[in-house]
C-alpha cells in the first residue's frame, strides 16, 4: 500500500488571510463539520469489525453492488475503498485501484485481496483531495461513502476531475429510508450514530449528489428506499 495523504489534514479548521481561524458554518444531514482525522480514528478503532461483519455487508448490498458496478470498464478507482468489497463486483479484465483514508481498513482489503485473481494497487489518499491527475480512471466507483466525507461536494467533485470526460461515476449510498417509521427512527438515533460512526445514516444521497459539480444521469432506490444508485458523469 502506498501513503499518499494531504498535507492539510483538518478539513474544517480553516482560517482567513489575517490568519484568524473562521468557523465552518456549513451543516450536513443537520450534523457539524467533522475533521479528516475524526473519520480516520473511527475506522482505526472500527476497521477489525467491520472487516469480521463485511458477510452482512454483502448479504445486504452485493446485488445492487453487482449490477451497477458490474457496469464498470476500463481502470477503475474506488473512492473510499474500506476492505475493498467492491472488487469482486467489478467485470473481468477492468483494473482495479482502491484508495481510503484508513490505515486500518487498508490493510484489511489487502489481505482479503491478496489471492484475488484480478491486479489490485490501494493508496492511503484522501478522497477530497487526490493526488491523481485529472482523466486518470475510465470509471470511478464509490459506495457507502458519501455519508461519511466531511465534505462530500468536495469529495465528488474530485471524482469527477480524475474521471475521463466521456468516463462514468457509480454511487451506490445509503440514506434516509422512504418508510416513514424506519426514517423516523433514523432521525432519532442520527446524532448517536454520528458520534459513534462518523455517519450521516439520515442524508440524502441525490441531495448530496445534486451539491456536487457532478450529472446525474439514472438512480433507482432499493431496500425500503434506504440505499441509492446512481449514474453519474463528470460535469
Ligand atoms: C462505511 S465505509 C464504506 C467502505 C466501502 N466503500 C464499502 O462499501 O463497504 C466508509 C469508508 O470511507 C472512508 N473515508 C471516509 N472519508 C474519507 C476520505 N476523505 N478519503 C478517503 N476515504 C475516506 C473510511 O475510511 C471508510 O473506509
């Protein structure tokens, strides 16, 4: 794996010329800014289990992981990869690059892939701020991940610069669900899910999506309108 972080790791400490700091007045999904560092100590202390629970990861989102991403080509960027799930969904003969943000969960995605027939390279990058030069990747990829970026307009718009101009950008995301007890508890617990996953569960991801310099193409709902696909192109 290579390390390929930013040099400004705080996302939301930012400051005006005069050097004093300025305070982040942006909201998502109703919750404050959180910081690069904040994400990537969540998932250090959660990378072991999420890795042990990726079975029901899969029970739950591989069919709709399978037909949009089965729809990738080319060489292939994961946007926030986790233990590289995604990989497995991808046709025969795309190349597949994963970045995240965590250490832990890189390393997870590296052992599980190490026998994988398909060439995999991961990166330690962060997906607001990519080191990769625009048009580098035919598709780019990304699932469960806008909820989680500290700024996600940031992060997608990114996506669509390393992405060729005629490439596509598959989102497969979970949000606020469209069955009125399920969203409701949602809305209960957001703050508690938050705190403890650095996760928007209650976000709407055509929202988040439409914030961005991204297209929306095609998007369909599944799973009582909790998870979101989405076709997207680069501006
Ligand atoms: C819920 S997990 C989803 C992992 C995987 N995409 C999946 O579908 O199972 C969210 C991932 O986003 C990563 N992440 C969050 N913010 C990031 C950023 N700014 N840059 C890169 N990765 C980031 C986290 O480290 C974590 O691995």
């Amino acid at each position: 794996m290579d390390k390929i972080t930013s040099d400004e790791d705080a996302t939301s400490d930012s400051s005006t010329d005069d050097g004093s700091p300025t305070v982040d007045t942006r909201e998502f999904a109703g919750h404050p800014p959180q910081s690069i560092a904040d994400v990537r100590e969540t998932y250090r202390e959660q990378a072991a289990m999420i890795d042990r629970m990726s079975w029901l990861n899969r029970l739950l989102t591989g069919r709709y992981r399978q037909r949009l991403f089965g729809a990738a080509s080319g060489r292939v960027l994961d946007v926030a990869c986790g233990v590289g799930t995604n990989a497995r969904y991808l046709p025969a003969g795309s190349e597949y690059v994963g970045i995240d943000i965590s250490t832990e969960m890189l390393a997870k995605a590296e052992q599980r892939l190490e026998d994988h027939p398909r060439e995999t390279r991961f990166y330690e990058m962060d997906a607001q701020d990519m080191k990769f030069p625009n048009d580098s990747f035919e598709t780019v990829i990304s699932s469960l991940s806008t909820c989680t970026f500290p700024d996600p307009a940031e992060a997608l718009s990114e996506m669509g610069r390393v992405c060729t101009p005629d490439g596509q950008i598959l989102l497969l995301e979970h949000g606020r669900s469209s069955v009125d007890p399920i969203a409701r508890f949602q809305d209960w617990r957001a703050d508690a899910h938050f705190e403890k996953h650095s996760c928007r569960w209650n976000q709407n991801p055509l929202k988040t999506v439409s914030q961005s310099p991204l297209t929306i193409v095609e998007s369909s709902t599944a799973l009582l309108g909790s998870v979101t696909a989405i076709k997207a192109r680069p501006e």
